[in-house]
C-alpha cells in the first residue's frame, strides 16, 4: 500500500515516492545515461586512485592515506543515491520501499559525516606538514593516521545511527511522497505529525554546531597555513607548498558551498525542479570531481596512476597474447 492508511497514531506503508526528473520516456532515459556516466566518471576516478594509492610505495604517507579514505567514501555516497535513481528511471518508476529509504538515509548521513570529518583531519595534516614540519612524523606516525581516520568514520557512524534512528521513530502522516530523488532527512520530516519533528530538528542543530566547529577548524588551519607560506623565502618553496594545500582547499570548497546553499538558501529561492539540481551538486557531482580535483596539479599521483594504467593495459595485453597462443 502506498500511504495514507494510519494506524493510531503512527502511519504505515511499504514505500516511498521519490521525486522523478521528468516524466517524457526521452528525458527520463537522458537522466539514466547522464547519470550513468557521471557514475562511472567517478568510479574510474576513485578506483584509479584508490589502487595507486595502494599499489605505489612512494605514496604510503599520511596525506596520501587520508586521501584513499576519502576517495572510499566518494565510492560510497554515489553508490548509494545514484544507481537507485537510475534504476528508477530507466523502469520509470518513483518508488523506494521503507527499508530502503531507511538504509538510504543511513549510509548517505554516515558517508557523508565521515568526509567532512575526514577533510578537517586533512586540514590538520597540511598544518602540521607547512606549519610544523619538524614534528610531522612525530604527531602524523601510521598509528596517529589510522586512529584520526578511524575517528572520522566512527563519528560519521555514531552520528548517522543516531539521526536515522530518530527520524525513523517519528510518526508520518503527511503522504508518503518525497520532493528529493533520494532520502534524505529534511523531507521526511515535512511528512511527519504535527510538532513530532522538533526532536529530530534539535538533533539536527547539535550536529550542525559540530559541522561549523570543523569548519571554523578549517577556516583557522587555512589562515596559519597561508601566513606561514607567504614567510617562505623562495618561489619554488611557495608554488610547493600552495600546490599541496589548493587541491584540498577546493574540495572542501565544493563541498560546504553546495551543501550551504542547498539548506540555507532563501525559501524564495526553492523550486522543485533547483531544488533537484543544487542536490545533484552535493551528491553527485563532487565524488566525481574530487578525483580530478587531487591529480590535476600532483605530480606523485600523476606519475602513479599512469604506471597503474600502463601496468593494466600492459597485463591485458599479455593476457589477450596468451589467449590468442
């Protein structure tokens, strides 16, 4: 059954209605092509330098590591919006059942979380790297990095358990129909009874204050960082140092400014077919970017996934020459 039918004081459905793209076949099929290139834009993309990064010692450091991390969770939040709304569209249905809508809510709060948590912790080893780098080995050692990591993703976990549990407690009465391509917390709230939000809207403000903490941790990091670059003497060492810094400063860039301007701007502002758009920017787009954003100016990571792309062309080709023998 799809909504509607209340039982006491909760309702009760199988399913939800997500917000579709267009209704004509033809547009309908261009969003399951456009999205499935970008899908595999960014799994090409984090998949190279997620082996590169594994495969190539030279890379084995903690900015590197940090950045396998983020490129996993990249992999992780498109996996979990995309190929549903391309399944939906190219069988032109709208529909997420109850259990899916959940683990969607889920995993996308515990990806994302943990890629913000993991980009302060990012900040923080470019720190220590231009700032202190007398003591970087000593305050970013493996065991330091895999704790900090660990710490992103745990924080990421505990925080989406938490507002997915609560959300999911609150009873809806409201329809079952979503004005997202994808779950997401801010509309299921619009579906539920009277003021049973208000819980899960102060869990939303405690974790927004954390989020702007990290991102005042940034903003700090970045200033130090900057004043420290601008005191090196030589143009060489400047270049060095801003080359190291601009490809995270971007992501984070990309990432906060998306997500602000999808939950802050003006309600004047909002239309369903913007609304969709700005949330393709948050949630599809940057795991795709992000990859090109880190190799474009990285010379290390250049060099490492071209030896990964040769190295595979290289073992298909002995692998056709030994099926053709």
């Amino acid at each position: 059954m799809l909504g509607g039918r209340k039982r006491s004081n909760s309702s009760s459905f199988n399913e939800f209605l997500l917000q579709a793209f267009a209704d004509r076949r033809e547009l309908q099929l261009l969003h399951f092509w456009l999205f499935l290139g970008i899908y595999l834009a960014a799994l090409l993309g984090n998949g190279l330098i997620i082996t590169a990064i594994a495969c190539d010692h030279h890379l084995h450091t903690p900015m590197y590591f940090f950045l396998l991390n983020l490129s996993l969770l990249d992999l992780g939040s498109i996996s979990v919006t995309v190929p549903k709304s391309m399944a939906n569209s190219l069988w032109d249905t709208r529909a997420i059942s109850y259990w899916e809508c959940a683990a969607q809510v889920f995993l996308l709060l515990f990806l994302f979380g943990g890629e913000f948590y993991l980009l302060t912790v990012m900040a923080y080893d470019r720190y220590v790297a231009i700032c202190k780098p007398l003591h970087y080995r000593t305050l970013l050692g493996s065991r330091g990095c895999v704790k900090m990591a660990a710490a992103a993703w745990g924080s990421g976990f505990l925080g989406s358990l938490l507002h997915t549990a609560n959300t999911f407690s609150i009873p809806l009465c409201q329809g079952n129909v979503l004005e997202q391509f994808f779950c997401e917390i801010p509309q299921i709230l619009k579906l539920s009874c009277s003021d049973a939000y208000l819980r899960e809207v102060a869990v939303i403000m405690v974790t927004a204050c954390l989020f702007f903490g990290c991102f005042i941790f940034i903003v700090l990091s970045y200033v130090q960082i900057f004043t420290a670059v601008l005191r090196i003497p030589s143009e060489q060492g400047r270049h060095k140092a801003f080359s190291m810094c601009l490809p995270h400063l971007a992501v984070v860039s990309l990432f906060v400014s998306t997500v602000m301007f999808a939950y802050l701007k003006p309600p004047s502002l909002s239309s369903p077919l913007l609304d969709l758009l700005v949330s393709v920017l948050y949630a599809v787009v940057p795991p795709a970017v992000n990859p090109l954003i880190y190799s474009m100016r990285n010379k290390e990571l250049k060099d490492a996934l071209r030896k990964v792309i040769s190295w595979t062309f290289f073992s298909s080709d002995k692998i056709a020459i030994a099926l053709h023998s």
